[in-house]
C-alpha cells in the first residue's frame, strides 16, 4: 500500500479518532494498548456511568450488542477479526512488537486513537446508536470492515440514518462550527466478500468502498467489486486472484 509514502507525511495523528464498528477487541493487546481512545471522564473498570452520559462505563468506547461498557475480545464468542482490524488501523509502530498500523504513530509517538464501538449481531439500531456515540465523543472517521449477507441488494434504513448522521455531524459542534480537522465524518465500509458486483452498506455513495486485491494485484476471487469501489487494498490469500471483465 506504499506506507513509507504515506509515512513521510504522517505516521499517525492522535488528534484523529477513529471509531472501530466489529466485534470485542482485546484491548490490553501490547501492540494496541497505547493507541486506544480514553473517555477522559469516565473511571477504567468501573461499568457504572460515572460522567453521566447514558453509557455504563464507557471508558474506551461501548458495548451496543450487550449494552455495556465491558468490550474486551472474548475468544469464545469473537473471531479476532475486530482486534485484527484495530490493528491494521492503530498498531503501533517501530516499536518491536507485532505489526505496523497504517496510522499507529511512530513509537513513542502516539498514532491514531481507536474508539471501540461494538455492534456486530446487534439489533437493528445498534449502528445508528453507535454513531451517533461516535459523534458525540468526537470521532472523525468510522472504520467498518462488515457487509450484510450475500444477495442483500438494499440499504437499511436504520443504517443509512446511522452513516448520514456521521458523516453529516463528525468534527462539528451543535451549532454546525467546525471543531476537529474534518469538517462532517469520513465513512469507510469493506466492499464485501461474495463475488458480486454489489456489497451493501459499502455500495452507498456516501461511503468510501474498499475492495480487495491479491498478491498479483489483481482483484481478490472473494471481493465485491463494481465501479462504485473507492480503494482497493491487499487481503487475504484464498484461491488465486484474477481479473472481472
């Protein structure tokens, strides 16, 4: 992905929160730990609403599925597949251990701060509810690497609600001023892994769509793809890449 490029202009700006939308995330993960956003008015291990916000014990983001501040990976219930993302967003960098985060900073340095917002298998509102939480705490950019089901050639309405508040209102205040350094939310959305030419919510036009790409750099056999992808960026290794006509 031409890092090193990137790198040289910013390794990772903690300024910019980022709110991860997936499952649990091992948050004590040595190579995440220092790169996740703090609730600077709530207490660490208290699940009460200490700043009275609404949110029990929301100290490094919130549990939308169980309601609960408490969302540390859990290896019975959780793939991994949230800290891996967290991880391809915020690891931090130069430091000897695990990976580099495309905006993990550049140890000691700090990089981009992960706000944790879990809401895989929650209900219908868990995403609008997360994004509204997102805004309201001051993230810039949502990162969602999830699609719907296979087939599923619609936008939910719930989630559209969800996605246009965040880009509408991120890095704004009540009065519309901006406050951080994007002026209305950058909306990042896997573009799927079904081998179609449509992937929802990625597909929307407000979102940016990441596709995936081999090791040959042809499109990857289980990616969505379409002209409505954004970004394509290396994946996975399943089966052999080859090219859409």
């Amino acid at each position: 992905v031409q890092c090193v490029e990137a790198w040289n202009k910013s390794t990772g700006d903690k300024s910019v929160v980022v709110a991860v939308l997936d499952e649990g995330i091992y948050i004590e993960h040595p190579d995440l730990a220092a790169n996740i956003w703090v609730n600077p008015n709530e207490i660490k291990h208290s699940l009460v609403d200490n700043d009275g916000n609404g949110y029990d014990g929301d100290y490094n983001g919130y549990n939308f599925v169980k309601e609960t501040g408490k969302i540390t990976w859990d290896g019975y219930f959780d793939s991994g597949h949230g800290t891996h993302v967290a991880g391809t967003v915020g690891a931090v960098n130069n430091n000897g251990i695990g990976v580099c985060g495309v905006a993990g900073g550049k140890w000691p340095e700090k990089g981009t701060r992960l706000m944790l917002l879990e809401t895989l298998k929650g209900d219908e509102q868990s995403y609008l509810k997360a994004m509204q939480y997102a805004v309201e705490n001051g993230a810039l950019i949502s990162q969602n690497s999830w699609g719907y089901e296979a087939g599923v050639k619609i936008l939910y309405e719930s989630d559209k609600a969800g996605i246009d508040y965040f880009i509408d209102n991120a890095g704004l205040d009540e009065n519309g001023n901006q406050t951080g350094l994007l002026k209305g939310g950058l909306m990042v959305f896997a573009s799927g892994n079904d081998t179609q030419d449509f992937g929802y919510p990625g597909q929307y036009e407000r979102c940016m769509a990441v596709s995936a790409v081999g090791p040959t750099g042809l499109v990857a056999p289980y990616s969505n793809y379409g002209d409505w992808v954004d970004v394509s960026a290396p994946g996975g290794d399943r089966g052999l890449s080859f090219q859409f006509g």
